[in-house]
C-alpha cells in the first residue's frame, strides 16, 4: 500500500518493509499457535502422556501423524508464508543501502527500516541500536511539521528503541 503523492522511494520502501514486517509477524505468531495446536494432539494421543519412540516403526507413526495433522491445520504452509514475508523483509533492508534518500523524510524511513530490521538482534540495547534509534529521534525532531504526516500511520507499527 502506497501514500498518494510520495516522491521518496525511501518512504515507499518503508510502506512496503511495514508491510512485509507486519505479514512475518502475523504469520509467525499463527505458525506457532499451529505448531501447539499439533503438539499437543500428538502429546494427547500418546498413552499416559508418556512419548513412546523407541522403534523405528514408532517415530514412523508420530511422523505420520504430525504430517496428517499439518495437512489439516495449514502448519506447513503458514510457515512458507511466513518464511517468504521475512525473505520479502531482507531484500527491502537490503535495498535501503542502495537506495538514495531525496528529501529528510526519505533518510527517516530509512533509519526506521534499519531500526525495525534490528529488532531481532540478539541485543537491542547494545551498539550501535541506541545510537541509531537516537539520530532517528533527532532527524524527526529537526525536520518540518510535515515529515510525520506520510509516516505516521507507519510509525505506530515500527518498534521505537530507546536506551533502558
């Protein structure tokens, strides 16, 4: 989904990374519920609870089941999906470094792209996160009135780091 008017292919990159985000993360969370939802039929239908794969022909059983199961609640293919919006993801972070912002707000997008890219950092409050988060802060603080209006409606769904 594009804002009408845009004129910064920076701005649009961040429409389309929010998107993508937003896809991985719904789609993430719906693999999950689904991966629970197998696990515990398969943890039901085995006798006392108790995980009985000792024999080949046993782990043949269970693997048959699980496939059965993710046939019927979509398990694999929702984590194809997910797969393919974190994939969608990458390539537009990737595309940040090649693309030249042409206005302040086209260098805020890109700055809340790298940002949310980093969210899955092993460390979010370690370097260079709180340095990057604080030059976005200042960029939108510096900028004219108008540079939160296109983004606006983006920036609610992009995490804000801060230094805790």
């Amino acid at each position: 989904m594009r804002l009408l008017g845009t004129v910064d292919p920076c701005v649009d990159l961040l429409q389309e990374w929010e998107h993508a985000h937003h896809m991985a993360v719904v789609l993430c969370r719906l693999q999950q519920r689904l991966e629970t939802r197998i696990r515990n039929a398969l943890a039901s239908s085995d006798s006392g609870g108790e995980r009985r794969q000792t024999s080949t022909s046993t782990v043949a059983d269970s693997q048959a089941r699980w496939d059965a199961l993710d046939h019927e609640v979509g398990y694999s293919r929702t984590r194809h999906a997910e797969l393919q919006a974190v994939e969608a993801e990458l390539e537009i972070l990737d595309s940040v470094a090649a693309t030249r912002a042409r206005s302040l707000r086209g260098v805020v997008a890109k700055l809340r792209i790298i940002v949310g890219g980093g969210e899955n950092t092993a460390d979010p409050s370690a370097f260079p996160w709180p340095q990057i988060q604080s030059a976005l802060d200042d960029l939108e603080a510096l900028g004219d009135p108008g540079i939160a209006d296109p983004l606006s409606a983006l920036a609610s769904h992009v995490p804000r780091r801060h230094p805790g």
